[in-house]
C-alpha cells in the first residue's frame, strides 16, 4: 500500500537572493512535487483509492504551493532554468499520470456499457463472444 503521509513545505523566497539561492530555495519545492508524483504512482499502480485520493489533494497543494514560489523568483531575479526544468518534467508526468487515468475510466465506461446497456438498447438483443450482435430472429428459414 502507498504511504498515507503528508508533509508541508514552507519555503520563504528571499527577494534579493541571487541565481543560486534561488535555486536551493525552489528544490525543496521541487522535491516535494516530484516525491506527491511518485507517491501518486504508486498509489494509481496498486489500485489503493484511498491512496489515490489523498496523493492527489497533496499534489494539488504541492503544485499550487511550487507555482506561487516560482512566479514569486520569476517578479524577483527570475527562475533558474534547472529549476524550470525539473518543474517541467513534473509537468509532464502529471500529464501522462492524467491521460492514462482518462483512458481507464474510458475502458471502464465502454465496459459498463457493454455489460449493462442502457434503457435504448432493445431487449431483443443478445451478447455473443465478440460482444452485442444483431436481434434475434424468429423467422430463419432452414430449408436445406
């Protein structure tokens, strides 16, 4: 089972800090946004809803938390392009973690579908092993 633990990050970002402590101000941020990703994961690979539910509000508050601290550094000296980076490819993991969430429930949407057709599917309809086939038919001619 994922780890059920939250943890916060308070980062002060120094107005008048330069390049490099810009950047050992934002890893911390950094950091904790990749670790809710990877908390995330795991939670999504074990099917734990629970897990999934709570890594999610945690990475919600991670990123809001990260994108706050970062457009503070971007107003003050700008963002280390390290940083930006990394950030970045937080980014993208949060977008493939979206869009292989968005193709499960699609499977799980056509499944229920198929096993529970709704109201408009006509009763004289039955399943065979490749799925919903034609109506039966009650006047086949089998003369040979």
């Amino acid at each position: 089972m994922a780890r059920l633990q939250t943890m916060d990050v308070d980062v002060r970002l120094d107005a008048h800090a330069g390049p490099d402590a810009l950047a050992a101000d934002l890893e911390p941020l950094v950091a904790h946004v990749e670790q809710r990703l990877g908390a995330l994961a795991d939670s999504l690979r074990e099917r734990d809803v629970q897990g999934i539910e709570l890594q999610a509000q945690e990475l919600h508050r991670a990123l809001a938390c990260a994108v706050e601290s970062f457009m503070h550094a971007a107003r003050h000296g700008g963002v280390p392009e390290a940083m930006r980076l990394r950030l970045a490819r937080a980014s993208a993991q949060l977008a493939r973690q979206r869009e292989a969430l968005s193709r499960a429930t699609a499977a799980l949407d056509r499944a229920i579908d198929v096993l529970m057709p709704g109201a408009a599917a006509p009763a004289s309809r039955v399943y065979t092993a490749s799925g919903l086939s034609a109506p039966l038919r009650s006047s086949t001619n089998l003369n040979a």
